[in-house]
C-alpha cells in the first residue's frame, strides 16, 4: 500500500528551504554532470538498447540533454540572487521575488527517456526545487542506470526515485508540483501534454517543394517516428502534390538506406495492427512507397480511421485545395501540438495565425525538438531548454514603497476636498486618442451600399425622364 504521505525527507527539505541557497544547487549540478561523463559509454549502449535509435541519434540526445543541464547551471547567479535578496534590506521593493515550489514530482517520457528525465530534472533543480522521478520497474536497461547513477550523484535529502505512484493526498500537496510528460490532467497544480494532440505540416504551393520535402521526411522517420513532434500529417497543395510526393520517395530512399537504418519494432495501436498494415487495406488511402516498417501514404478520405496520432514510420500526406482548406481541415483537429508551415512568408502568416496549435514553426522543422516530450500545454515556449525554471516556481514579492494606485485611493478617501478632486478629475480624463487617421477606403459593406445606391438612382432618372417624355408628348398634342 502507498503510504498517504512518503518521501519524509523531502518534504522536511523543502519546508526548511534547502534548495533555495544557490551553492548548495550549483554543488549538486556539478555532481550530477560529473557522474554522467563517467557512465556515458554505458549511456549510449542503454539508449540504443532500449530505443533501437542509431548511433547518431543515441549521441544527439545525449548532447541534448547535457546542455540543457549546463544551460540551468549557468541561469544560477549567487551576486544575482544576493543582491534580490538583501533588496528589502536595501531600501529596494523585491516585485520579482520567487521561489521553488517545493517538490517537483517528474513522470517521464519513454521517447528519449534520459533527455525527458534530465530535461525536466535540471529545470527542477534550478529553480530551487527538491526533485522526484518516476521509474518504474521494467525491462528496460536505461531506468536501471539512472536510477544507479542519480542517487549516487544527488543529495538523499532533496532527491529520491519513485517506483509507483504516491497516491492522490501526495501530488495534491500545495508544494508538490507533477510533471506528466505524457499524461493529460487538468489539475491547475501541473505541468501535463496531451498525448493525443497530433502534429500537421503545411505545404503550400509556394514552398520550396525539395527542402519541405527533406524536413518532413527526417522529422517522420528519426528518432523511429515517436516523437510527439514528428508530423501526423502533411497537407499539400493539389498543385504541388505531384512534385511532393516525387521529393519525398526520394528523400525516403536516401534517409532509409541500410547504414542510416535503425533497428525498431514496427509500432502497432490499439487494435493490434501497424498504421502501415491499416493502409493497405484502407480503400480511402493509397501506399506510395513502402519498405521494412516505414512507408509513405496519401489518405484519399478525411474520414479515414488512419488520421490518427501516428507512433511509427509512416509519413501520412493529404490534398487540400487552398489556404482556407488546410485551415479548416487542419482546425477540425485542434488543438494541434504544433504546426510546420511551409509556404511564402505572407501564406504562412496566414496559416499559423488561424490554425490552432501550441507552437508553430515557419520553413523548418527544429530537429531539436524531435527529442523529448511535448511542452506543457498552454505554457511559453523556451527556446533555449524544453522547461522554463518560471514554471517550477510561485511569486513571493516584497513591497517596500506604495504603488501609485495606493496614493490614488488614499487621496480618494481623503478628507481633502481638492485632493478628492484632483483624482476625480484625473479619472475623468479622456483616453488619448488612438492616432487612426480617417479612413476612405471603400470598404465590402460600403461598397454595397453605393452599388445599390446607384442602381436605385439610376432607376429614378430613368423613370422620370420616360415620364417627362411622355408628358411632352401630350402637351405637344394638346397643344
């Protein structure tokens, strides 16, 4: 049974505050960046035991993961911190104060396990927090050398693993704080994706057709197509759909070619079966190229069971007739994870702008962000590491002098007739103008209004003058 509430150590650490002190953090990244270099050997081979991923991809993820452990490192400053500190003493208001949650509860990723663990646990770290990681009992050989490796390098005080879930009194501590990098919760108190969101490209006919091409297809295929940011789909102009597809059966057979492959088990879904095999036998889409667990397929029907998230080798693509189409068809799905535009700069404005996703990126695929989990939903993107250090703490200021908005309602309040006419005065002030200057555009309404204004004139003057015509008529006859 999980006791109601575990982890006593931490939990007295975080209350006394030990993470706080900025040596004591430095001290403890030191530690933990010297005990990775001494096991990176024994890294790769786990890495690549467990992922299937290449060579290459093993050593990138690790690259990864060390500078975002070096990037928190050199974000701590203890002049920096001193001089917040000490700022009330000083004479100063401390209006950006924070502070560490207190416990930081990480449930990682599975997609490039070590950078999803260091990742999150360095943000953690640096921002002051104690730190908890998820590693459950497996068979796989990575989580069994973290977890050797972690609580020889880090304090027993202020990091611990966990092997199952602490029950629900726990994660709903006020200082504890979850990370589920792969969960979706709406708990406030939590960093949580949704693993369901998918990820869609663009490719408009104004793209450069070969490079969107050569992005789209290594985003799919690195990393054995599991990232969260490989691309669900690829909508592409019906004009440029020919010239995509060629580029892509090439790029397919130069990133697929025997040295650059990967050994990985063909992924299935639910139902037990490979997007693959469902392409086969799917009458509303057509296998372009395929080969040993990889394949490109154009969906022919929007109501194909293959728009799903995909979580293997495929590359899905799709005809749209315009810019409004991909954004319709594209906006039926959101919210997006992300979305890869590729089109002139203007099209994808117009793109990223109304089709609802997360992040977007413009003319490039950020191979970076092909490792480890998706960012926390509705949160900034950081675009120096995967976690900002703001999320993993509360404001805590401390105001030393009166804000304006203080004197006004004191002088509100005051028994001063002219002070309380004085700020009364002041709030009836007009806004300032917004500097617009008039506009003569003729705009769909008004253009409109003097189209049927003139028709109507015009029916007008017709009218009378035959009515004049006739009347002369007469006249002349009575006459």
């Amino acid at each position: 049974m999980v006791a109601t509430h575990p982890f006593p150590r931490l939990l007295a650490a975080s209350i006394d505050g030990r993470c706080h002190n900025t040596r004591y953090r430095q001290s403890q990244f030191q530690r933990l960046q010297s005990a990775f270099v001494q096991h990176l050997e024994e890294l790769k081979e786990s890495i690549r035991s467990d992922s299937g991923h290449t060579a290459e991809e093993a050593s990138a993820e690790i690259c990864l993961a060390l500078q975002e452990l070096r990037t928190h490192y050199l974000s701590l400053d203890l002049d920096r911190d001193l001089e917040i500190e000490y700022r009330i003493a000083n004479g100063k208001s401390n209006l950006e104060g924070r502070r560490g949650v207190g416990i930081v509860y990480i449930v990682p990723s599975t997609h490039t396990l070590f950078f999803s663990v260091i990742s999150a646990l360095s943000a953690a770290m640096a921002a002051g927090n104690c730190v908890i990681v998820e590693l459950t009992q497996t068979t796989m050989t990575l989580p069994t050398l973290l977890r050797n490796i972690l609580t020889t390098a880090l304090d027993a005080d202020t990091f611990a693993i966990s092997e199952e879930r602490p029950g629900v009194s726990f994660l709903n501590l006020p200082q504890v704080l979850p990370i589920l990098q792969t969960e979706f919760s709406n708990t406030a108190q939590c960093l949580s994706s949704n693993p369901t969101a998918k990820t869609i490209a663009v490719v408009d006919r104004t793209a450069n057709i070969p490079y969107a091409a050569e992005q789209l297809v290594a985003a799919r295929f690195a990393f054995g197509g599991h990232s969260p940011y490989s691309p669900d789909l690829v909508l592409v102009n019906e004009f440029a759909m020919k010239d995509f597809v060629e580029a892509v059966i090439q790029q397919s057979g130069r990133y697929l070619a025997p040295e650059k492959a990967a050994k990985n088990p063909r992924m299935t879904r639910a139902n037990g079966t490979s997007v693959l095999d469902q392409a086969f036998k799917d009458k509303g889409a057509r296998v372009v190229v395929s080969g040993s667990g990889w394949g490109v397929v154009e969906v022919l029907d929007r109501q194909s069971a293959l728009l799903q998230k995909v979580n293997e080798k495929v590359l899905l693509v799709h005809s749209v007739t315009s810019l409004d189409d991909a954004i319709d068809f594209g906006s039926s799905m959101a919210p997006l994870a992300a979305t890869y535009a590729f089109a002139a700069p203007s099209s994808a404005k117009y793109l990223t702008q109304f089709i609802d996703a997360h992040v977007s990126w413009i003319n490039h695929v950020p191979t970076d962000m092909l490792i480890g989990p998706q960012i926390p939903t509705n949160t900034p993107f950081a675009s120096q590491t995967r976690y900002s250090t703001s999320l993993l703490q509360t404001p805590r200021p401390q105001v030393l002098h009166e804000t304006n908005n203080t004197s006004l309602v004191r002088a509100a309040l005051s028994s001063s007739n002219s002070q309380r006419a004085t700020v009364w005065n002041a709030a009836l002030v007009p806004l300032p103008r917004t500097g617009q200057k008039a506009g003569w555009r003729i705009g769909f309404f008004e253009q409109g209004i003097i189209t049927g204004g003139v028709i109507t004139l015009f029916s007008v003057v017709v009218s009378l003058s035959t009515l004049g015509y006739y009347a002369f008529g007469v006249v002349r006859r009575i006459r």
